[in-house]
C-alpha cells in the first residue's frame, strides 16, 4: 500500500486546519483519524478554546454539505430529521429534509438538548440511516457527526446517555494555547475570515480510497493481545463500574491503523495504540462514585502498568 498518500493527507488537513486553531496538531491529527475510520468525534471543552471553529474549518477541508445545529433544551427530534408535511399545491404528502441529512454535521452544544432529542441521532450515528414514518432514508457518504460540550456547565445540560457516548468514535479536548500562540492570534486576521478562504484538502474519491486502504495496515499478533489486555484491564478494574465494549476495541483497533498509515507505515507499532488509548476509550467507562481519578487518568494508569510487547 502507498502511505504516502495518507501523509499528505495529515499534513494537508493540519496545515489547514492550523491556520485557525494553532498549536493543535495532535487533536487536529484525531479527528482526520475519525473521519477515515470512519467514526464520529465529540469534543469537550471550556467556552471560547476554539471547538466550533475548529470543527467548522475541518468541515471545509473535507468539502461536501455541512450543516450546524445549534442544541437547545427545545430542539425537537423532528427538527433533526425532518418532517412530512402536506403540500396544497400537488395536493399530496413531501418530505421535508433536516439538517442531519448532510455529510458534516456539526452539533453545537449537544448537551443541552433533551434525552428525547439526543436519541434522535443514535440510529444516524450507527446505522447512517434515518428512519421516520416506517421510511428509511440513507445517508450520503461521507457523513461524520462532530458534536461539542461544555463539561463545567451543568445548568440547563442533560448528560449524553453511555449508549451515544459509545457511539463517539472519540472524546477530544483542546485545552489553552501556550501564551505565544495565544499573542498571535491577537494579532492575526479575524478567524471567519480565514476559515472561509479554507479550500477542500481532499475529494470524495480519494477518501474512499483512503478509508478502504487504512483497512490494509497490519496488525500483528503481539499488538492485538496488546489492544485487548487494555479492553479486558478496563473490564476487570474494581474502580470501573462499566469496561470497555467491543465497540470501542474495533475503534482502538482501526484508530492504530490509520495512525501508522498517516506516520508513514504499513504495520502498527504498540505507541500507535497507546497514542489513541484515552481518546478512544474514555468516554467508554465509567468510574465508580467516590474514586479521586477521572477517566482518562484510569486508562493511563493502566496503560503504565500493562506490560508493552518488544520485537
């Protein structure tokens, strides 16, 4: 297989991406990990670190239809997927299509909708399909589900079931940029404007072909049991009321692929697993009350206490 190519595609959706969001590249490299999987990404930060705007100059480079949803505790599960409604005119019932019928969806502040509107995207999310009025209507690929949060705000909120957790292919954050990147962007050009000069890094061909190649990567043996002695550790930890699913081992398995692809490789090196560990899984467990670690601190304990194959 050519790496090459999925190279050149990191360095062309960083460099695009890093004209908006600077200092970023890691979290940016995750998210082109999540559209080849292909896998939906949640990402959960403090106001104003640039989640929207990151995602909103993602969705350029990838080019095809996107559309933001703007989650309130109102937003109906029909305002998402869309209504039939009676035309006068022809004298007859149309569908009228929502805004998940697109290839990026950007769900702003998913937390804020209600559970009955928040399970309207389990079905989009898994099976890329909507149903409605015993109908089913497919989604056009590539579709990809990039969905925001705000984890300190809680008034208002209504946390995401583990069901559409699991569904996130990952759970990214941003954090500050450092002082001197900060001073730069105080500098620079306003960031709309820069995200609407932002060109499509790649066609809807050449992704497919990326997608469908990642699958060739090798994964060796060693490296498998690597990956499911993290599945089975968060499985039998005391600390975790819920291990990871099997969803999330095939996500960590296909997230190390794509990783070595786009370093250049056509095999997987145990870092590339441990590179996509915390993003990956999680999101996918949950701590017992009363423990002093979160999530994240738990699967990189872990990831220091199992034993890391050599060749």
């Amino acid at each position: 297989m050519d790496t090459s190519l999925f190279v050149s595609f990191r360095e062309r959706l960083v460099e695009n991406c890093g004209k908006v969001i600077l200092g970023k590249e890691k979290a940016i490299e995750h998210i082109g990990v999540c559209l080849l999987a292909p896998g939906h990404v949640l990402l959960e930060d403090l106001p104003g670190t640039g989640k929207t705007m990151l995602l909103r100059a993602f969705a350029k480079c990838i080019g095809g239809e996107f559309r933001r949803i703007q989650f309130t505790p109102d937003i109906l599960p029909s305002d998402l997927t869309g209504i039939h409604f009676y035309n006068q005119k022809r004298g007859e019932f149309e569908f009228r299509q929502g805004p998940l019928f697109a290839n990026v969806v950007l769900a702003d502040e998913i937390n804020r909708a209600v559970p009955r509107s928040q399970s309207a995207l389990l079905e989009v999310m898994e099976e890329r399909q909507i149903s409605i009025d015993g109908k089913t209507y497919p989604l056009a690929e590539p579709y990809i589900v990039m969905a925001t949060q705000n984890p300190i705000e809680s008034y208002g909120t209504f946390p995401l079931p583990e069901a559409q957790l699991d569904r996130f292919f990952m759970k990214l954050s941003l954090g500050y940029m450092t002082l001197e990147q900060e001073k730069e962007v105080l500098r620079r050009a306003e960031t709309r404007d820069i995200i609407e000069t932002l060109k499509p890094i790649v066609t809807q061909e050449e992704l497919a072909k990326l997608r469908k190649e990642s699958r060739n990567v090798a994964v060796n043996d060693e490296v498998t049991d690597y990956i499911m002695s993290i599945i089975t550790a968060t499985r039998e930890n005391d600390r975790l009321a819920c291990g990871v699913s099997t969803r999330g081992s095939i996500a960590l398995y296909r997230a190390a692929q794509i990783t070595a692809a786009m370093a250049g490789r056509d095999y997987v090196l145990p870092e590339d697993v441990k590179d996509n560990a915390i993003p990956v899984l999680a999101h996918r467990v949950n701590v017992v009350s009363g423990s002093h670690l979160d999530a994240a601190d738990l699967i990189r304990g872990l990831l220091e206490e199992l034993p890391v194959p050599v060749e």
